[in-house]
C-alpha cells in the first residue's frame, strides 16, 4: 500500500482529500503546516507528498526546499495543492522541483489521475523497492518545463581540483557534465602540441553532450582552470530523457545549435579578422558568460582561446588598456570598460 503525505492547512480540505484517498485504497498522513509535515515525512517516508502552498509557519515552498536538501526525503513525488493559478507562482513551483501542479478547487479524477502518474512514471523509472533518486524528480520536472538547469538538482557533487583532466581525446563519453562552480575549459591539440581551446564553461553550463549525443569518441579534452564542483549525469539517464520528452530534446538541439554556431563564429573570425578584432570579439563573448562581467583566464588560455601566440595577446591588451577600452586586475582578470567601443571598433 502507497504512502501519501497530504499537508493542508485548511480543515475541510484537508479531511475531505483525506477520506478519497484511503477510499481508493491509499494509506494516508495528515498535517495541518509544512513543519509539522516535514516532521511526520522524517519518521516515515511517504511514497508521495501533496502539499497546499499558502500555510503558517512553513509555506509549501519551504517544505520542497527542505524535501530537496535532505537525502532522507529527496526524490519523492511532490505536488503543489494551491488556489494560486497564476503563471509566476507555477513556474516557481516547477522550478524548485514540484512534479505537479493542481489547483482548487478541484475534482476527485484530476487528483487520483495526478497521483497515479506520478507514482507509475517514479516506479518506472527506478529498480522495485529502490526510493527514487533526486535525479529522477528533476527529470520528470524537465520533461515538464524543458528546462535543463533543472536537471542536476541535488545530484552528488564532485569535487575536481585544478588542472585535473576530466577525460582525453580519444576517451568514450559516458556521461553528460554540469558545472556547479568553477571552470572547465575544452582544447583540441594539434600534431605539434599547439593548443586551442575550444569552449570554456562556467557555474550552470553543460559540457560534453556532442560526442555523447552523437556516440563517437571525445575529440578533445576537457579539464578545470581552477578548483570546482561538477556534477556528473549518466549517459542512459540523459538517453532516456530525450527519448521520453520532445520538450527536453528541442532544448538539447538548441544547446547544440548554439555550440555549433559559436565554432562557426571562431573560426572565421580566426580566418578572416585581424588581431585585434579577433581578441575584442573574444573579450567580448567571455564578458557575457560572467555574472559579474570580470574575465579570469590566464594569459596563455586567452591566447588559446583567441588562437595566437601568448606574446601577442599580451601586446594587444596592452594597446586596450592604454586605449581605456579596458582595465586589469592585480590577480590578472580583465574588466572591460568600454564594451560598445569596443564592439564598434574598425580593425
């Protein structure tokens, strides 16, 4: 017999949803607040949580929050019970992991309905009597929403010291990377051991999924700039997932377009534009993938990024700097602090 924790704050609700449920043939914990459910999940796991959003002392929003950091509770089903209907209020339920969303009021077919699916589709993707792991939750959200930076919540994160390889040229992909913090950068290297680097991938970036997708040996490498947290996705979850939801495979599709695209861009620039040109195009797209708009790479991994010598780039920034186009760190990041002159620029 499945286990159903139903958290709601409201009397009525809480005693009718109760007394359908057992009637169908679920055994069913009752909690008036999400402190009080959190509580009664801790001493015995339910197989599904059905929980209203708007309570006292804890809102549904915090029991989810909870259930996804505690490894006693990850991986259950959950599903958001709630009068809201707006669009915002959805899109925060799903993307802190909720698997459902009903509203109210609501029929007795509808609940029974969301109920089953979410317990078939969790007993199908997992061995029998094995809890469901929180990367299943966050696959069946992504399904939902297509959203792939849902995917590595509260997965195992690893931990990679600096300059360690992640895998070679050569090496067979099994899994699909996430970077949690820190940064990873991927080089191909040509017969006279001149490197290029060919993506660098910062905190919420994937890397690794071509050759993975398309099932051929990896064609560079990838290794860390500094210490991360990098989270790791198994090669069938990731097949598994793209073969039950469009939604998500027209999300990976995107990624990749993107990829492609950004090659395409850095090859010609390399063929094509002057050096200058070359290393402000650089700056510039590296500019945009930080949060805080500072660039730390080193002097030699910007030089093969931009694919020039080390002493070249070296002198090119120099010229930026004293053109005020830019500005350096004592640590060796760079600022750019003109970017539309920048951009503008006609070399």
């Amino acid at each position: 017999m499945k286990t159903i924790l139903l958290i709601e704050d409201n009397n009525a609700i809480r005693e009718n949803t109760a007394e359908i449920l057992e009637l169908t043939g679920y055994e069913v914990l009752t909690a008036e607040n999400g402190k009080v459910g959190v509580e009664k999940a801790l001493e015995t796991r339910p197989d599904l949580v059905i929980c209203d959003i708007m309570m006292p002392v804890l809102d549904g929003y915090g029991v989810l929050h909870i259930f996804n950091k505690n490894p006693q509770l990850s991986g259950i089903p959950f599903i958001f019970l709630t009068a809201k209907t707006e669009r915002s209020d959805f899109r925060k339920g799903m993307e802190l992991g909720a698997d459902d969303y009903l509203t109210k009021p609501f029929d007795e077919s509808e609940l029974l309905s969301a109920i089953e699916g979410r317990l078939m589709r969790f007993q199908h993707l997992q061995p029998e009597d094995t809890p469901a792991s929180a990367l299943d939750t966050f696959m069946d959200n992504a399904r939902q929403v297509a959203d792939l930076s849902s995917l590595p919540a509260d997965r195992k994160t690893h931990s990679v010291r600096k300059k360690q390889y992640l895998y070679t040229e050569g090496d067979e992909p099994t899994r699909l990377y996430y970077v949690q913090t820190g940064k990873v950068k991927t080089v191909r290297t040509n017969t006279d051991g001149k490197e290029l680097i060919t993506g660098v991938y910062g905190p919420g970036d994937f890397f690794g999924y071509l050759n993975l997708l398309d099932n051929t040996d990896y064609t560079d490498s990838a290794l860390t700039l500094n210490d991360s947290e990098l989270i790791y996705i198994p090669k069938e979850e990731v097949e598994q997932l793209l073969l039950a939801s469009p939604a998500v495979s027209q999300e990976f599709i995107r990624l990749l377009a993107g990829r492609v695209s950004e090659r395409e861009t850095q090859l010609l620039s390399m063929a094509y534009s002057s050096l200058r040109r070359r290393v402000a195009d650089t700056l510039l797209r590296l500019h945009q993938q930080q949060p805080d708009g500072l660039i730390q790479l080193s002097r030699d991994d910007l030089a093969s990024v931009v694919g020039t010598a080390t002493e070249s780039l070296i002198r090119t920034l120099s010229e930026f700097r004293t053109d005020g186009l830019i500005e350096t760190t004592s640590a060796g990041g760079i600022r750019i602090v003109q970017p539309d002159r920048l951009r503008r620029a006609n070399w």
